[in-house]
C-alpha cells in the first residue's frame, strides 16, 4: 500500500469519525432542548459534557447518564441509571447512530 492510499483511507476515517461526533452532538442538543423546554414537572438537575456524555439527576436520587459506548468510531449509544450515592450503575438501554 503506497503513502497515498494510506491518506486516503485516514482521511476518509477522520471524515466519518467527524461526521459521528457531529451526529452525538446534535443529539445531545436535541435531548437538552426537549428535556428543559418541556412543560412537564420532570424534577430533575442537568450537568453536560458533551465529548463525553449527559447526566440528569432526577427527584435529587437517580443519575441517568447518556454515553457513547466505548471505542473509536462506536455507534452505540448507552443509558444508565445509578443511585446518587454513585452505587449499582445498571445499563437500562443502548440504541444505535446511524450515519
């Protein structure tokens, strides 16, 4: 495989690789804007970072985290509920990006 062949197939990752981050952070705006323009009392606190993931803190008990799963180019998006405390983290669903 020549230099160049390799370039090209790293561009073309980098360029997917961007293109599902930019798809993860529309996401998590989207989940944002719907959860805190929501006229429903959903008793909850927010903290975000958005390379990473979402966490809700609902009636000042339960996290619900929203991640990517691990690994590079994951298309798997994870949802976990733990107590405050930070005890038994359990995964409740995943669903899949698509590209």
């Amino acid at each position: 495989m020549t230099i160049w062949e390799i370039s090209e197939k790293a561009d073309y990752i980098a360029q997917r690789h961007r293109r599902l981050q930019d798809q993860w952070h529309i996401y998590c705006n989207s989940l944002v804007q719907g959860i805190t323009l929501s006229k429903a009392r959903l008793h909850h606190a927010m903290s975000c970072a958005p390379d990473k993931e979402l966490c809700f803190v609902l009636f000042e008990h339960f996290r619900i985290y929203v991640t990517l799963a691990d690994g590079f180019n994951s298309h798997t998006i994870e949802y976990y509920v733990e107590t405050k405390d930070g005890e038994d983290k359990q995964r409740i669903a995943q669903a899949q990006l698509s590209i």
